[in-house]
C-alpha cells in the first residue's frame, strides 16, 4: 500500500505544477476520499514541497508555487 501512496503523491505534485485544484476535484481525480487527499497533500507540504491554499468566496484550491520548486531542485 505504501508504493499506491507514493505513486499518488507523485501524479499530486504533476497536477498540481500544471493548474491549480480543488481538494474535491483531486478526490475525483484519485477516486480517494478528502481526507486521503488532504494527508496526501500535508505529507508533501511536510517533505518540503512549495504546496500553496489559496482561499476564495467559493471554497479553496491548492497550487504549486512553480518558482520555489525550482530553487529548491537547484
């Protein structure tokens, strides 16, 4: 099961260095519940990776901040 986790969490930060998500629409994405995506997603931010919430009227999305990734890849 820790291969699966890993995998996902890998295919996250793809997604989300392309555009950014809602916690809902990565559920869909995975087929995973939102608390998976959601530890998925505080375990990254843990590692080091620029994982961004922005908060807006609607709800939040995650991003990545795309710039900081590549200092920290240098």
């Amino acid at each position: 099961m820790r291969n699966h986790s890993l995998i996902r969490q890998w295919q996250l930060l793809k997604l989300l260095a392309k555009k950014p998500a809602t916690p809902k629409e990565l559920a869909s994405h995975f087929t995973e519940s939102l608390r998976t995506i959601y530890r998925d997603i505080e375990a990254l931010k843990s590692a080091g990776f620029p994982i961004k919430t922005s908060r807006v009227e609607a709800g939040s999305f995650y991003y990545m901040d795309v710039s900081l990734l590549k200092l920290i890849l240098e």
